[in-house]
C-alpha cells in the first residue's frame, strides 16, 4: 500500500492499515482510530463524546481490494482539495 500512498506518513499508513483488515474481529474501531497518535494535534477531549450506539456505513465493500481502493480515492480526493 505504501507504493500506492507515496509520502504517507508512517503513522497514518499504520492507523490506514489497521483500519483496512478484512476480518472485523481485527479491525480498529472507531474509537480506537481517534486514539491513534495521529489526531493528539486536533484532539479535544472536553467537546468529543462517544455516539450512544454503533455506527455502521454501508460502502457496498466485497473484499480486501475494495477497502483498499476505497480508502486509497478518498485520501487523493482529500489531498487534491
């Protein structure tokens, strides 16, 4: 992935790949992403609250690949903007 992510830093390509396995039982929760390193610069623990039940987006995702390439198109929209 890092090849398809030139210039990533290596603590996002870390948290982007924990988020990206396949098997739910191993993938980061919510929760655990925004309490990666990554966001200590933005984080405001006085104004954030935890949602009262799961969050569950539907991206029609069918394998790995489509995680993968999904996650990959919006980190290059947000890069262009």
């Amino acid at each position: 992935m890092k090849s398809r992510l030139p210039g990533i830093e290596e603590g996002i390509m870390e948290l982007i790949s924990k988020m990206l396995h396949f098997n739910p039982d191993d993938r980061y929760t919510a929760q655990e992403c925004i309490q990666s390193k990554v966001f200590d610069d933005i984080r405001s623990l006085d104004i954030e609250k935890p949602s009262p039940k799961k969050v569950v987006v539907n991206l029609n995702i069918q394998s790995q690949q489509d995680a993968v390439d999904a996650l990959i198109e919006e980190i290059n929209c947000l890069r262009n903007h």
